[in-house]
C-alpha cells in the first residue's frame, strides 16, 4: 500500500472552505510579503534585537495592511475576518510583526478613527495608514498593568490647554512613534488624548535586555509638564471604556495571529520528525511523536475554528467582549503550550535560532501577558459564566 501524502496541519479540517476568495487573497499576498521581505531576516533581527520598523512600515502601509479593517482615511476597509488572516500569516512570521501591525492599526489608528474629531483623523490616520508615521498606544504603567483604572498619569486643565504627567511603561513602538495615544486620568474621567511625540516633556526610552519580542521596540513614555492644546484630546471617548473598546480591536488581531505562530513551529517540527533519523527511523515514524503531533494539529485546528467564528460574529457586528476573552485565552494558551512542545521534537536544534521555533515559543510569552493576563480573560470568562465579578 502506498503511504497517503502529508497533509498541512491546517489542512486537516479544510478550514480554507471557510474563507472567502478575497479573503484568501489578502492572506496569500500577506504570505507572499512575509516569505520575501520577512522571514530571510527575521532571526537575525530578534537576536540583534533590531526591526527597520521605519522601511517594514512603509511596506506594510503600500501592502495595505496597516489598519486595513478600517474605512476611509486611506485605510483599505476590509472584513475582520481578512484582518485576522492578514494578522494570522505576520505572527507566523514572528510575533513582533504582527505586534507592529497591532498596536498601529487596532490601538493607534483605531482610537483615533473611533473617538477622534475629523482634524485628528484627517491629520493622523492617512499617514498611519501608509506607514510614513508610526503610532503607539499608552495604557499600562509601572503599577498599572492589569488594573489600568488605577492609572495615575494625569491631564490638568491649565487654561484651555491641558498638561500631562506620568509613566506609561512597556509601551511597544514607543521610541519610534511619531504620535501616541495616551490615556490619563482628568478631573472627571480617563481621557485619551493624541500626543506628537515631539512634544516638549515628552521622552521615550527604550526597554532593552528582553528575551521575549526582541524584533519589537518596546519603551517607557515619561511625561513631564506635556502641554496640549485643547483639541488634544479624543472628544468621543470618556472613561476606561474607551481604552478597553481599542483593546478588544487588538485582542481579536491575537486570536487569529498567535495560531500563525503555532503553525509555523508545527510545521517546522513534522518536516523536522520526517527528515531526523533517531535509532536508524524517521523521529516521525515514532508513536510517540505522532501523538504529539496529533495533539498539536487539533488544537491548532481547534484555534483556528474559533478564530474563524469569532471573525464572523465580528463581521456581523454581533461580537462581545467576553467572547473575544474566549479566543484570547484559548488560542494564546494553546499557541504557546505547541511551540513548547514542538521544541521537545527538535531536541537541541529547537534552542537556536536556525529554526523558528524558540523564537515563537518565547515571543509567545509576552503574548500570553500583553492584551490582558491569561487570569484576566479567565476572570472576563468567568464573570459572563456567572454574573460575579472576581477582579477584586
Ligand atoms: P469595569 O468596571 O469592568 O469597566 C469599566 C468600563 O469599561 C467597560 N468595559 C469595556 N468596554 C469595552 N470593551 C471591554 N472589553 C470592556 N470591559 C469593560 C465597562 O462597561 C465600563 O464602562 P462604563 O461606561 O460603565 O464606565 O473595569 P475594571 O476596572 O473592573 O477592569 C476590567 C478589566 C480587568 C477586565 C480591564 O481592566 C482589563 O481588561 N485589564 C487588562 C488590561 C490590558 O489588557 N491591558 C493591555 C494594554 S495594551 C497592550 O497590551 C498592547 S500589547 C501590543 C500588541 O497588541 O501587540
Ligand atoms: P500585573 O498586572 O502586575 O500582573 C501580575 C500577575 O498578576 C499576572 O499573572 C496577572 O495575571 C496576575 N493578576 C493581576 N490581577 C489579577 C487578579 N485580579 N486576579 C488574579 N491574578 C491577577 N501596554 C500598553 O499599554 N501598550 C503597549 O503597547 C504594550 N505593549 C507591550 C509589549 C510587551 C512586549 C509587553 C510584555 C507588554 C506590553 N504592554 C503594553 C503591557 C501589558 O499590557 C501588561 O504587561 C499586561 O497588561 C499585564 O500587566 P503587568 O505586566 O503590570 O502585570
């Protein structure tokens, strides 16, 4: 009997019947983009700890994937769907990518075009858009990561013009934007407010020594007596709500992105076991090794199913935080628990960079951290499953 032919991990399900032809397009030509202008360097940029976000931002402005789920302002308007296809192929090339692509066009760019005035938006968005201005996103603080109500970065009236204090921390792109979107607390509410990073009392230093998102910047942003105009500040958005509306954008981005990365490691570690020799047999030939992969593949088709669904709810407009909660925890969980797991196959070779699969696996760390803690979407969960909340 002749042994059938491998089938892709993704392929097991035929889950390409469930995407549409433009849809598949979008991916396809994302796909072209990362194999071509991406993965030749990407190990060498996460050991030197250097991304040309400066060149890759352009580029990824003309592919039209910065902020491409959003309309007008030169953004593309595309389905959800597309945009968590786009985000799935950029994380399978590395993490730092995607997050590139996240925090401009589902924190930066999204906050803006939700709650900002038409100035902000026609001022910023076609620029983000096309990658010739990079935009971050301030939430968390050195005290304030999970619990961002605490936050205590402060906006204060000073005539009409507003003055800024505080510290964001592990702020991704921070060093590099031109603009950042900062949350701070006001006499009322939590407000947002568009800051050029070339404000005077603005600075932005880097966070090196990271063993995680090495081809990502990441940075604090220290305000000191900022001073903005009145019109700063996004006039739509009042309270932690609106922060956490700009989350939910980028936390749908990660259930699609962080499977990408599960299935270049699975795919990686099944040509591995086909092609390692281990007591004179292929490492594939091994039950052993066949479970693991089994085990793997289901769970990465399993993610994707519910990327899938939770793309179509979003494209319905139908989607509710808490579902998202459901593919963030899951699919980040599941993504991280593969790459884990396909290290073991490649034994020694899993701990360098000649393969992708370290790099995924610990980049995957801060994935299971950034965009809310695993114990916070199990607690956002836990709340829908019981109408208790257990935050505090
Ligand atoms: P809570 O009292 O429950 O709610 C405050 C207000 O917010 C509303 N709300 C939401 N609105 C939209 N989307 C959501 N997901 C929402 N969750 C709650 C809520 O209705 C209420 O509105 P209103 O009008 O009554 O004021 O808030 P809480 O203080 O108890 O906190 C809830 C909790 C813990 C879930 C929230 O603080 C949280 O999600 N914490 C995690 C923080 C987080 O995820 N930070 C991420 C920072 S950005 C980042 O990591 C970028 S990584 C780079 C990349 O993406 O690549
Ligand atoms: P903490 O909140 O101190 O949590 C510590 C531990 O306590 C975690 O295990 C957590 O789950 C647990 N915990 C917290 N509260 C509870 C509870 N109620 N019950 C049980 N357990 C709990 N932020 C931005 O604003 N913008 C960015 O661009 C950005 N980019 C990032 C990039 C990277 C590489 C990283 C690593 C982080 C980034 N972040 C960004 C910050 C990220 O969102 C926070 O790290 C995250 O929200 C967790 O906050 P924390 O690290 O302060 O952990």
């Amino acid at each position: 009997m002749t042994a059938p032919s491998p089938v892709r991990p993704l392929d097991l399900l035929a889950l390409d019947e469930e995407i549409g032809d433009e849809e598949k397009d979008i991916r396809d030509a994302v796909r072209r983009f990362c194999d071509d202008r991406v993965r030749p360097h990407m190990a060498t940029w996460f050991e030197q700890a250097h991304l040309p976000i400066r060149d890759l931002a352009r580029e990824l402005g003309e592919l039209g994937v910065l902020g491409m789920h959003l309309q007008g302002y030169g953004c593309a308007g595309t389905s959800a769907t597309a945009y968590g296809l786009a985000c799935h192929e950029l994380e399978a090339a590395d993490s730092g990518i995607r997050s590139l692509v996240s925090v401009q066009g589902s924190l930066a760019m999204f906050a803006i075009h939700r709650f900002g005035s038409e100035e902000q938006k026609g001022r910023w968005l076609p620029e983000l858009a096309a990658g010739r201005a990079i935009g971050c996103f301030g939430l968390t603080e050195p005290d304030y990561g999970s619990n961002p109500a605490g936050m205590r970065t402060n906006a204060k009236r000073d005539g009409d013009d507003w003055i800024l204090n505080g510290t964001k921390m592990w702020i991704t792109n921070g060093s590099v934007a031109d603009v950042a979107v900062v949350w701070a607390q006001t006499d009322e509410r939590i407000r947002g407010f568009v800051v050029p990073t070339d404000a005077p009392g603005f600075s932005a230093p880097e966070i090196t020594r990271k063993m995680s998102l090495r081809a990502s910047v990441t940075s604090e942003l220290v305000l000191e007596d900022v001073r903005l105009p009145a019109d700063a500040v996004l006039p739509e958005a009042a309270g932690l709500s609106g922060p956490l509306t700009c989350l939910n954008e980028a936390r749908f981005g990660i259930v699609f992105g962080a499977p990408g990365a599960a299935r270049e490691c699975l795919e990686t570690a099944i040509d591995y076991a086909i092609n390692r020799p281990v007591f004179d047999r292929p490492l594939a030939g091994f039950q052993l090794t066949q479970a693991k992969l089994a085990d793997m593949a289901v769970e990465l088709d399993k993610a994707m199913l519910l990327a899938l669904r939770l793309g179509r709810l979003k494209d319905a407009g139908r989607i509710r935080p808490h579902q998202i909660s459901v593919g963030k925890l899951n699919n980040v969980r599941e993504s991280l628990a593969i790459a884990r797991q396909c290290r073991t196959i490649l034994a020694a070779n899993g701990i360098t960079l000649e393969y992708p699969v370290i790099r995924h696996a610990n980049n995957l760390e801060s994935v299971l951290t950034y965009e809310g803690t695993s114990e916070i979407h199990q607690l956002t969960v836990g709340q829908a499953l019981t109408g208790i909340g257990a935050f505090t």
